[in-house]
C-alpha cells in the first residue's frame, strides 16, 4: 500500500510539474504573439465540424505561426490536437481519424506538415 502512495504522489507531483510548463509556455506564446494567439484559441475553442477545413486555412495563412519557434509551433499543434478531438468526440466520431496510406491527409496531418515540416 505505501509504495502505491509513493508512486501517486510521485504522479502527482509530475503532473503538477506539467501543467506548470504548459501554463508557462503558454504565457509566453501570449506575450509573444497577443491578439493573432488569442484568435486562434478563439477559433480552437468554438471549432466545428463544418469549420475543420477553415481552421487548416487559418493556419496556413498564419505567418506569425508558421515562423514562430519550434516550442511555439509544438505547443500550437498540441491546442490544435485536443480541438480537433473533442470537436470529433461532440459529433459522435473517433477520438481520432487518421487516413489510411491511400487516402488524402486529414485536418491534422495537413497542419502538422506545416508546423514541423512531418
């Protein structure tokens, strides 16, 4: 049993640690790019399903992103992957839908290559 709260507290505390970075990095994403951040995460919080190929245009037009620094982009990308799932989930779909080989690429996968060049 100790070694169960050991390891819950030790989970705990890296979680703690977590969250404190990303609230961190996100600050600094604020700062650095104020009001076109704020749009995007407006965008990312009311995203539709209708809206999906709208928001990888946004991106696509979005010099301060796409020039931005590898942190930056990574942290956007992970805001952008958590919308894109609860916007599948509200709708009754996979929490993800990644194309097969043979198919086009989706939201996501359009908006990783221009965030990180995969």
């Amino acid at each position: 049993m100790i070694l169960l709260e050991k390891k819950q507290k030790e989970q705990n505390a890296q979680l703690k640690l977590y969250r404190e970075w990303k609230r961190l990095v996100r600050d600094d994403i604020k700062k650095a790019h104020g009001q076109d951040f704020a749009n995007l995460m407006r965008i990312l919080r009311n995203l539709k399903l209708a809206e999906v190929d709208v928001l990888v245009l946004f991106v696509a037009e979005a010099r301060w992103l796409l020039e931005s620094d590898l942190t930056t982009r990574l942290a956007t990308l992970s805001y952008i992957d958590g919308s894109l799932v609860r916007c599948n989930v509200r709708n009754g779909l996979p929490h993800f839908d990644d194309p097969l080989w043979d198919e086009p690429p989706n939201a996501f996968l359009k908006i990783r290559k221009m965030l990180t060049g995969v």
